[in-house]
C-alpha cells in the first residue's frame, strides 16, 4: 500500500485538538488506499486527551523533540515516496521542498461527528 504521511498538527491546529479528528483523517487516507503515517508535534502529545493510545498503538508518531515539524514532515514524505495530507500550505518552504503542489492533499474536516472530506 502506498504510504501518507500525515501532519497530524496541521490537522488539529484550529480550535480544541481532538483524536477524532486525527482518526477521521486517517481512516479517510486509508479508505483512499493509502498506509497513513502520523506525525505530531511533541508538544502537541500533552494537550491531546487520548493521544498516547494512538502513539501506543503506532497510529501516531510524535516528532523529535527541537525538530522544526513542518521541514521534518516533508523530509519523511520525500524519504519514503508518500503523499502529504495536511491543512497547511508550506508556502515558506515551496522552494526547499518543489513536489508539495503535486503530492501535497488538502485536509476539509467536518465537525459534526468528526469527519475528513477528501
């Protein structure tokens, strides 16, 4: 199965951060026939309540604490070939990382029920 690499803070970035949100993006990545590998902020780990049941179950990884997410993000989806799934643009790094127009799939969430539209 082709690999997505998620920027799961990208995902929950507005509003309060909820898992469902983060397994709603996942099972639609999924349901589009790709693997979904996601990534977190370490920051982010404390301020999600059900987070370390999805990091346990490897659902989500957390990234290295001082690494900048956003560069260490497009470093894995460039290492291992993915697609890039997130709400952020990366307008900033367009010029590092050139493939984020082609490989990069917008995020839509719906709240009622929590939700990703593809």
């Amino acid at each position: 199965m082709p690999e997505a690499i998620v920027d799961g803070s990208s995902i929950v970035s507005t509003g309060t951060p909820r898992v469902a949100d983060l397994m709603a993006v996942r099972e639609a990545v999924e349901r589009a026939g790709y693997d979904a590998t996601i990534y977190i902020d370490p920051a982010l780990k404390d301020a999600i309540t059900g987070i370390d049941e999805l990091v346990d179950r490897g659902f989500v990884k957390v990234a290295p604490r001082g690494a900048a997410l956003d560069s260490f993000v497009l470093d894995q989806c460039e290492m291992r070939g993915g697609i890039l799934v997130s709400k952020d643009d990366y307008a900033d790094l367009r010029t590092r990382y050139p493939w984020i127009e082609d490989l990069r799939v917008a995020v839509l969430l719906h709240h009622s029920g929590s939700r990703a539209i593809e």
